[in-house]
C-alpha cells in the first residue's frame, strides 16, 4: 500500500514576511542592500570620530537607515497587503502527499504535481518552501505541518535529488518541536 501523508498548510502574515526576508538576505541586491546599510552607519560612526562634515555625517546616517530599514517596512506592508487581497491566504492549503504525486487543493479547486515538477525545497528556519519554478513556490509553515514535516522532507529526500533538498533536518526537527 502506497504511503501517504496528509498536512495543511496555512500561510500566516508571519510566514509571509518571514518567506520575504529569507529571499531578499538571499539573492545578491538584497545582501549587497544590507551590506552597504552597514558600511555608511560605520562611515556615520567614523564621521563624528574623526570630526568630518556634518552633511557627511548625516548623509551616511541617512543612506545607512533607509537601506536598513526601507527593505524591512516595505515587506511589512507587503505582506499585509498581499495577506489582505489574496485569496489563496485566506484559507488553509491541503496537501496530500504520496509516492507517485503531490495533491494541493484548496476549497473546491486542487492541483496534482509530479515530482517531476518541483524544483526544490527549502528551510528557511519557520517555514518549507517547496519551489516549483525559480520564481513560482508554496510556503509550507512547520507550525501548521506539525508532525508531519519530518516524513515529508524525508519523502522528498526520497523522490528529489539531493541537491534540490536544502533542509537541516535537526534544525527542523527543533523547529516541529517547539
């Protein structure tokens, strides 16, 4: 008999923003943005170590704060936007886990992929992010998973390669248990 696990997933405005901010400290603009937040409140610092203009000083505590901040309030009100206006949020995913396939509905609607079809998985410390494409992808949240975050990265690990599983299972074993 084929094995099956059976979850559902409700993405909270938390894991949202918290899906957010794992892309953006991932991908080069973002990194690089945060990167150069701390290089000019650094610069602010020496600039009043070292006496430098005060119109330096403050340009490179302003540039340092919107670039540490802007990213932050942006994807805040992102994600509450989005949490507002789309109705996939609105109501728990069902996924229906087996050997062939992977069944996700919601309400009357439902879809079945191949495990052809995903691209890869990853743990972003809260949540699974199954991508289907580089930029299409479901988010998983471990709290709503529950138990059954364990056997569904162990299944993906069986039908994926190891490349498409990013996932540190201790750190999403503590993550369930919590």
């Amino acid at each position: 008999m084929e094995e099956r696990i059976e979850f559902d997933s409700v993405v909270t405005e938390k894991a949202l923003n918290n899906f957010k901010m794992y892309h953006n400290l991932h991908n080069v603009g973002g990194a690089f943005g945060y990167v150069f937040a701390v290089f000019a409140l650094v610069m602010c610092v020496m600039g009043f170590i070292f006496n430098m203009s005060t119109k330096y000083i403050a340009m490179m505590g302003l540039f340092g704060l919107f670039f540490l901040l802007y990213p932050v309030i942006s994807m805040r009100l992102s994600s509450k936007k989005q949490m507002k206006t789309v109705a996939a949020f609105k109501a728990p995913m069902h996924y229906s886990v087996g050997e062939d396939k992977i069944i996700v509905s919601q309400g009357e609607m439902s879809e079945e992929l191949a495990w052809e079809q995903i691209y890869k998985i990853r743990f972003t410390g809260s949540n699974l992010v199954l991508y289907l494409s580089a930029v299409r992808a479901n988010v998983l949240t471990v709290d709503s998973m529950g138990a059954a975050a364990v056997p569904f990265v162990k299944m993906c690990q069986k039908k994926l390669k190891p490349f498409q599983v990013k996932v540190n299972m201790d750190k999403l074993a503590k993550a369930v248990a919590k």
